[in-house]
C-alpha cells in the first residue's frame, strides 16, 4: 500500500504542475481556439449557406439536360462502338 500511495503521489505531484502548465497551455489553448474558431466558423458558414442556393437553383436545371445529353450520347456512342 505505502509504495502504491507513493506511486500516486509522484502522479498527483505531476498532474500538479498544472500550475506550471495551465498558462502555457491556457495560452496556447487560447491561439489555437481563436485563430481554429474565425476561420472555421468563416470557413463553414460561407461555404454552407452560398453553395446550397446555388446548386439548388443553378444544378437542377442546366445539368440534367445536358447530363442526359451526355449520358445518352455517351451510351449510344459506347452501344455503337
């Protein structure tokens, strides 16, 4: 049991340089939230609400023409061949 309790105090003693470590990673913490949260959230949203109108009103009508266009010259031709 002693050893087992001096095992766990080398642990604790350890975890308890927090004190130590919490400015550095608070600050590091910190950067890495400020400069993932801006471009992240610039990133998502930007990307999230302008491409679904577009596809949504640009993407169903010119492509399924010529997608069947295509798709049915390409099987004829492949048929053919």
């Amino acid at each position: 049991e002693s050893s087992d309790e001096e095992s766990d105090d080398e642990e604790f003693q350890g975890f308890h340089s927090d004190e130590d470590v919490a400015p550095s990673s608070l600050r590091s913490a910190l950067r890495s939230q400020r400069g993932r949260a801006p471009r992240g959230r610039g990133r998502k949203h930007k990307t999230t609400p302008i491409p679904p109108p577009r596809l949504a009103d640009v993407a169903p009508t010119p492509p399924k023409t010529p997608a069947r266009k295509r798709g049915e010259e390409g099987t004829e031709r492949m048929v053919q061949a």
